[in-house]
C-alpha cells in the first residue's frame, strides 16, 4: 500500500512528506501521477526508485530492507561463515527475492541490471520532493 503525493505547483515535482518521515534505513511509497516511488534514506540521504523491479515488475520498493551478506575466510583462505554488513543494506523483492543495493539502486550481483531512478530532494525546510 502507498501514500498519495501532494502535486506542488511544478506539475513534475511531487511532496510527499516530511524528512522527519524518513528515518535513517526508513522507506515512504507514494503514488505520483502514474507511477508509484519508493523512497529511502541511506547514510543520511535520500534516494528514490519506481516501484518496479528489474525482473519482472515486482514492487521492489515494498521489499525487506536488509544488510548484505558477506562472506567470511579463515586464516587458511577458506569460507568461514557468513557475516551481515550494515554499511551496505539492500532492499529484497517480495516476488522473486531480486536484490539490490539501496544506495545505488544496482543488482547485488549483477551490477548491469538496475532499478530505475527518480530524483529526489530535501528542502531545508524539512520538505521532501520527487521529480517524476
Ligand atoms: S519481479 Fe522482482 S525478483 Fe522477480
């Protein structure tokens, strides 16, 4: 489910809430004309998708938002678990489990594939805009 945008007088510039709104690692979805946007904050800034996965269309922006997985190797060169990178979270497609970096909107492993990017900004008012 997502959030109706408020149009501003730029009929491409979209409000849709408050940076209060979103938090560090926190999402707003919202509706703007005819897409629907995810946005996210990451390292204190915002960035914003259509909600549309590379795959197959999939609400990506509606996924679980989750660290990467990194894998460990001991002293003598060989795999020793796994271990969760806070640096560097992802966001998981509920469809088919496509995932992709938050920050860069690039598949976790393919980095040719990509979720499409929507401007965004935060006005020193504490205001947040998308440009669709
Ligand atoms: S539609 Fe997103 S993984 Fe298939």
């Amino acid at each position: 489910m997502s959030e109706s945008a408020t149009s501003a007088p730029d009929k491409q510039a979209w409000r849709v809430g408050a940076s209060a709104d979103i938090p560090e690692h926190g999402r707003l979805v919202v509706d703007a004309g005819d897409k629907t946007v995810g946005v996210f904050r990451v390292d204190g800034r915002l960035v914003a998708y259509e909600n549309r996965c590379a795959h197959m269309g999939g609400p990506i922006c509606q996924g679980l938002i989750v660290p990467a997985v990194r894998e460990k190797l001991n002293e003598a060169g060989q795999l020793g678990g796994s271990e969760f990178d806070e640096s560097d979270m992802h966001i998981a497609c509920p469809w088919h489990g496509y995932e992709y970096s938050l920050k860069t909107g690039r598949h976790a492993g393919k980095k040719s594939i990509g979720l499409r990017p929507v401007p965004v900004e935060e006005t020193a008012d504490g205001d947040v805009y998308i440009h669709v």
